[in-house]
C-alpha cells in the first residue's frame, strides 16, 4: 500500500509546496524566538542588515531587506535564541545569480564566533542549490540540534560573486523557554500537596474497612 506523501530517502533537502504557505509560515516563525537585539553578522557590507533576513516566511521574498557581504564571499552569523530550540530545519534564499551563497555550515552554542573560529569542524554542512523563492528545505540532523541556545550560520562560498547576498533565513523547530528556579519550585511543590490529600483518603477508606 503506497502513501502519496512519501519522499525518497536519503534526501538533505525537499521542495516544499507553495500552497502550504500559510503551514510553512507556522513552522517557520523561530525568528520571534531570536534575540534579535545580540545578532551579529560579521562582514555585512551595512551595519545592521544581517539580521533583517530573519523575518515571516511570507515576506521572504520582499527584497528590501537583504545582507550583502562586505570585503569577500563569507558571512558569519551569531543568532542567540531567548530560550532553547530543537531545531528542524532551514531555508536560505539569496539572489538568482553567483551571489547565492554555495555552502551553509552550521555551528550550535558557540556564542560570539568570529572567522578564525570557522576552522573548527561544523556541526553540520550543507551544499545549497540556488534558491530564490524559498521552496528548498535543509534539514538538521536533530539529534545534534535538539538543545540550542545560540545558533552560528557560516557561509563560506557562494556561485562566484565577489560578494554574497541573502534575502532570507527561515529557522523551523521546536522552542522552550529557558527554565527558571523558582518556577521549579512550584511546581515541585505543589505536586506533594495533592499526592499527600490523595494518601489520606485513601488512608481513610482503608481504616474505615478494616
């Protein structure tokens, strides 16, 4: 019995529909979990514009926000989260033409990474088709991405440009907030309460049995 929703195994990435547009918007809202206040994108040609392109799946395509590298090819994200995420997957869309980046390398909780530190083994890689629309998803190994707290994007390269451009980043996955003491607390105590009335009544039943 065949399902008509099977994908072929194997695959790093998938083409999403167009029309689940508004599901993939769901999915896709990590960027309201980002502390956007501490992004830094390291060689952005304008200060700031890094972290435009962590924005609503359905203004992915509005190009007035973009990042453009600066001296060369490479962009260095630091994106730090407000509480941790299990994150799923990614879409990366950059212009139709040599300044679509050619390669993602991804690092977790590796807070205020610069260059030198990309020589370090990335956490994941992926080679990225060019991708002006936002249909290609990238998906992370979750295992490996199951407790994030700040994510660094590299790219590395792209089709040939002097310079990179990237109009969007699309984070998917699962967000928690960061666990708080007092909060613990709480909880904790409030569940002796109920199980300690629970044991007096039955307690009582018991007696009243024997």
């Amino acid at each position: 019995m065949s399902h008509g929703h099977s994908h072929s195994g194997g695959c790093e990435h998938e083409a999403l529909g167009i029309e689940n547009e508004l599901e993939i918007g769901i999915h896709y809202s990590l960027y309201e979990k980002i502390d956007m206040n501490n992004v830094e994108c390291l060689n952005e040609e304008l200060e700031g514009s890094g972290k435009t392109v962590f924005k609503p799946y359905n203004e992915r395509l509005n190009h007035d926000k973009f990042v453009k590298s600066d001296a060369d090819e490479e962009l260095l994200f630091n994106i730090p989260f407000t509480g941790n995420v299990k994150l799923k997957g990614i879409i990366i869309i950059g212009a139709d033409d040599e300044t679509h980046p050619k390669k993602m390398r991804l690092f977790k909780n590796r807070p205020k990474m610069t260059f030198d530190d990309t020589a370090l083994p990335a956490d994941q890689e992926f080679s990225l088709e060019k991708d002006a629309n936002g249909v290609i998803e990238y998906s992370t190994k979750v295992v490996t991405f199951a407790n994030v707290h700040h994510l660094s994007l590299h790219v590395p390269a792209n089709y040939g440009g002097e310079n990179t451009t990237v109009y969007y980043i699309g984070l998917k996955g699962e967000f928690s907030e960061a666990h708080h003491h007092g909060v613990t607390i709480c909880t904790y105590e409030a569940r002796p309460n109920v199980s300690d009335h629970k044991n007096n009544v039955f307690d009582s039943v018991n007696h009243q049995i024997q």
